[in-house]
C-alpha cells in the first residue's frame, strides 16, 4: 500500500521537476527475481532506480530511517516504506548476512534487489572493482543480474550536501545477463567472472572512468 501510493505521488513530482532521461526500460524484466546493480554515485540512486523502473526495486537502509521520533520521523519512515526500502541493523555483528538473507528473501519471493557491487559511494567519479556479493545472490537464487548505469545523480546531492539540488540525471537500464555460462563452474571462479562481466556492462552503460582496485568505505560511512 505505501509503495502504490508513495509511487502515485513521487513518480510524476520527480519526473515534473528533473525531467530524467531513461534508457532500455524494456530490458527490465517484468516478473521474477533479479538482481539490479548499479554503480553508486550518490544517496539518491537508491530513490532514482526505483522510480525510473517499470517494476519494484528494493534496497536495504538502515534501521535507523524508521526509528525518528515526531512528526518527521514518521514521514521519514513513511517516505523509505513507499520507496520499498528494508530496514537493516547495520550495527549488529550479522549484519553482513543479515543483508544477504533479506536480499535473499525479496529475491526468491520473485522481486527485483538492488545492489551496489562497488560497496559504497564513488567519492572520485570513477567505477571501482566489484565484490562478489552480487553474484553469490544471482548465482545462488538461479536469477540474472540487470546492469543499470546512472549518470549525474551525485549532482543532486552531492557529498556533504543536506539537501538536493536540481540536476540532469540518466538511467540507463542494460541487457540482463544470464547465470547459464557459469555453471559448473568453481564456485569462487564464478563469482568473480560474473561480477567482472557485471562491472563491463556498467561501465558501458555510465561511461565511467575504471579504477583499479576495490572502492574503500570511509570509517564513518556504513557499506552500500
């Protein structure tokens, strides 16, 4: 219900006020699971994928949106709940396979997960090395992995910023890519492949500049 209703009012105010181009709408499957990554430009992308997408795409948030006090912590968890977002203790121990099992969950229940393979925000511009998680999900649930380029979300909001700001913005979504060539494969030799091949589609799609190694999690940011 709050995502129905949350969609009806965000879908045309965003539309109205940043005009977003959107590419390959028609590569987005229309049932079952998959898994969506995307590279990380900004807080925002977990707000542009899902509005420039013809179906649900859900991401994890931390638990803390949902858990303000007054009148503005209730629109705050009103406003994740209509996005589709999962609240997820991001301070308990198992919080890493906490993830992995929700994401589990919303993707064998037959919905799309977003998932952002560099692990946190790229603070340069420039695309950073994937970590498997991405494929351990698509490899383990039996789905494909939907390649999504953005372009200009970490103009919105751009770190440090607290409030958005009006800029050109494209979602480019790629050709699903299939699990069938990494079968029968060894297990790490697998993930690691298709998580490279995932990363080539996004930097086709967003045109970034490749860096060489894994993107670093600043100690005060939590992990994507």
């Amino acid at each position: 219900m709050f995502y129905s209703l949350g969609r009806n009012v965000l879908y045309p105010l965003s539309h109205a006020l940043y005009r977003p181009t959107i590419e390959g709408k028609a590569n987005v499957p229309r049932q079952g699971g998959v898994v969506v990554a995307s590279n990380h430009l900004s807080f925002i992308d977990s707000f542009a994928i899902p509005l420039a997408s013809p179906r649900q795409v859900r991401f994890l948030a931390k638990a803390e949106y949902w858990n303000g006090p007054g009148v503005g912590g209730a629109l705050r968890k009103g406003f994740f709940s209509a996005v589709g977002m999962i609240p997820v203790d991001r301070g308990s121990t198992s919080a890493a396979q906490e993830s992995l099992d929700q994401a589990l969950e919303v993707i064998n229940a037959g919905d799309a997960f977003g998932i952002y393979p560099e692990g946190t925000r790229s603070r340069d511009g420039r695309l950073y090395r994937g970590r498997t998680g991405v494929a351990w999900l698509a490899l383990t649930a039996g789905v494909p992995v939907l390649p999504v380029g953005l372009i200009g979300t970490e103009n919105i909001q751009p770190v440090g910023a607290r409030f958005p700001k009006l800029a050109k913005v494209t979602v480019r979504f790629g050709e699903p890519i299939s699990i069938e060539p990494f079968a029968g494969m060894p297990a790490g030799k697998a993930r690691r492949l298709l998580t490279d091949q995932v990363m080539d589609a996004i930097a086709a799609l967003s045109g970034q500049e490749r860096a060489p190694g894994y993107n670093e999690v600043p100690s005060a940011e939590p992990t994507a």
